[in-house]
C-alpha cells in the first residue's frame, strides 16, 4: 500500500473524531452555553445534515480542481471551522462551525476515495479503503476517548484546538507525502451527476444506510443498556467501549485483506452477523458474560462492512469523487435515522433494548436489499478481480 493512502486514513481519523466528538462533551457544552444536553446533542445531527446535503455540492465545485490541491484546501477549511469551534462566543457560532467542518469532511473523504482509488487499481481498491477507512475505526478507539480526556483537564476548547492541529499537521503530511494524481482529460460535470442516475447505485446506498443504521441504532444507546439494563458500574462503560472499538479495527484490518475478492459474501454474510447479534444482544442483554462477547462479534463485523459497501459503490458506478461523497451523504442519513428510530421507540415504552431490535430490523432489510445482488454472483461464472472490476456496474467477483 503507498504510504499516501495511510496519510490519507489519518485526515479521515480527524474527520470522523470531530463528528462524534460531541458525544464525550456533552455535560461541557451544556455548562459552557445554559442549554440542554438534548440541544447540544443537534450538533451532532447538524453535523450528518452538513454532509448529506453540503458535501456533494461542495464536491462538484472541487470536480476542475486538481485533486491533491483540493485536499489540502479542505483540510485547511477544516482546521479553520475547528478554530471557530473552538472559540465560540455563542451556541449559535458553534452551530456555524459545526456546518463548516462538516461539509469539509464529507467532500474530503469522496475525493480521498478518488485518490485511493487511483493509487493502488482496480484489483486492490478494497483493500486501500479498508486502510482509508481505518481511521473511522481508530476515531471510535482513539479520538473519542481521547477528545474527553482532554475535556475533563483542559476544558472542551482544548478539544477542538488538539483536532484542528492534528488536521493541520495532516495537511502538512498529505502535501508532502500524497502524489498529484491526474484529472481526467475532460472535466465532464454533467457526466459525474448522470452517474447518480444509475437505480442500481441508490439501491446500494440505500442497503450502505440500512447497514450503518442499524449499528448505530444500537451503539447510541450502549451506555445506558449496560448500566440499567446489563447492571454495569458507569466506570465499567468507557472500557465496553473500548472493547467494541477494538473490535472493529481487528475487524477491519482483516475483512480489508479479502474485500477485494469476496465483496458480496462479505457484506451478504457480514449483514447475517449483524442481524444475529443485535437480536441475541437484546435477548441477553441482562447477562455481562454474554454482553461482552457479543460486543466483540459485533465490533469485528459491524462497522468494518464500510470498506466492502465503499468498494460495492465503485464496481456498481464508478471510481468517480462525487459517487462516494454521495455515498457518504447516503451513510450520514442511516447515522440520523437509525438513533431517532431507536428513540422513537424507547420514548414509546418499549424499553432500552429496542434500540437493538430496531438496529436488527434495520440490519435485515439491508440484507434483504442484498440478496438479489449475492445470488447474481452466485450464478456470475467465476472471473479474474481484476477483469470483474473493469466490467461497468459489475458486483460479481471470485467465488469463495
């Protein structure tokens, strides 16, 4: 893998730090502005909407842009939106960068997928985003954990400067280290957006959304699962955490090691795991022995479906920035959807652990959304990866 690639991942760890960042700051924000908890939980929504709605936009503007440049502009974008952050004056100016940092991220992270794609071919392009998208993984681990930290000595504020200098050395790392990559000869703006036109394309975002969804239906309501209903002590939490985040980074490194030749059964028999463990998790949700291991199955196959859904994205439409910045767009809107349904039917009495039957719910409609495709691969005659992936819209690969 070119070290360009990994440069990249850690631009994606200070991105994805900063969205779920707020979770660990909650109590600060609420104390530093006299608002709610529940109000400064919108950041984190206002986040997801910034990316689902700027992020494309922003991206076609960036499309006659050199792609290394445009990097290093957003990363400077979004260590300035950080800055804001983190000397806001008002709730609302913290609202304003929350949006600015969002929309950097989102165009960020479709024209990374670009680069990596192009770095590394066809034939390695999963497993390049399985490092790329590493840094997802390491934020839950590392850059959450972290951010709190630092709240709990130095104040929230300091949070916001650590991420935004760390962005900032990226930006120094990704003009040093990541290559220029040629643009097409011919800009075609029209024709990226024909390429969103493609029903097969929404249909798989729709299942990448499903999937994300229902991860994440349940892990915004793990704290409170495994004190009241688990009978976890609070100091207990941060470690279950702990547990599920490295979980998904083993995870991701070795599902990124045969995402370019198994993609379809990966993400068929991925979503079957998902699907199990949130419903044995709310069956047993009261017993600690088993919360833990099905906290551990569920961190190695949960998140770490990203890099295959990334590389289904590509087969299916193309290697093309916009395509993946709307995928991320599409996964920010499971990530909004999946915590208000679970909520919805908390708030309706159903108890915590619907939370995980709706994430459960959500999981086997993903897969039922992927069915069709799996079974088309089953039936594909068994190719080269190489040669599968230069078919146009083709999802078929090597049989296991």
């Amino acid at each position: 893998m070119p070290i360009a690639i990994f440069t990249l991942g850690i631009g994606v760890f200070c991105l994805n730090t900063t969205e779920i960042m707020v979770s660990g700051l909650l109590p600060s924000l609420s104390a530093e502005f006299d608002v709610s908890v529940s109000t400064v939980g919108y950041l984190i929504s206002i986040f997801a909407l910034g990316m689902v709605i700027g992020g494309p936009l922003l991206t076609v503007a960036l499309l006659r842009v050199p792609r290394k440049k445009a990097l290093i502009c957003l990363l400077l974008v979004f260590v300035l939106g950080q800055a804001l952050g983190a000397v806001a004056p008002e709730f609302w100016v913290l609202v304003i960068a929350r949006v600015v940092t969002a929309l950097a991220a989102s165009a960020f992270f479709g024209i990374a997928v670009a680069v990596s794609a192009q770095l590394v071919g066809p034939e390695l392009r999963g497993r390049a985003l399985s490092i790329l998208l590493g840094g997802v993984m390491i934020a839950q681990v590392v850059g959450l954990p972290a951010a709190s930290l630092i709240d709990q000595h130095f104040g929230w504020r300091a949070s916001f400067w650590a991420v935004g200098a760390v962005a900032g050395l990226s930006a120094v790392a990704v003009a040093w280290l990541v290559p220029v990559t040629p643009l097409p000869e011919r800009i075609d703006v029209r024709g990226e957006v024909a390429a969103l036109r493609n029903p097969r394309l929404w249909a798989v975002y729709c299942t990448n959304a499903m999937v994300i969804g229902s991860i994440v239906a349940g892990t915004s309501y793990f704290s409170p699962i495994f004190v009241d209903v688990g009978g976890f002590s609070p100091s207990a939490v941060p470690w279950l955490f702990a547990v599920f985040g490295i979980g998904t980074v083993v995870g991701n490194a070795i599902i990124g090691r045969f995402v370019d030749r198994y993609m379809m059964p990966l993400i068929f028999y991925g979503l079957i795991g998902v699907t199990l463990c949130l419903v044995v998790f709310a069956l047993v949700a009261e017993n600690r022995v088993a919360t833990v291991v099905v906290l551990v199955v569920l961190g190695l196959i949960g998140l770490p479906l990203n890099p295959a859904m990334g590389a289904r994205v590509m087969r299916v439409a193309n290697d093309g920035p916009l395509v993946s910045t709307v995928n991320a767009s599409a996964i920010n809107v499971g990530v909004v959807l999946g915590p208000w349904a679970g909520g919805v039917a908390i708030s309706a009495g159903a108890g915590l652990v619907a939370a995980l039957w709706i994430g459960a719910c959500m999981a086997f409609i993903g897969l039922l959304s992927v069915a069709p495709a799996y079974a088309a691969t089953r039936r594909a005659r068994p190719l080269d990866t190489a040669a599968m992936a230069a078919v146009p819209g083709s999802e078929a690969g090597p049989r296991p």
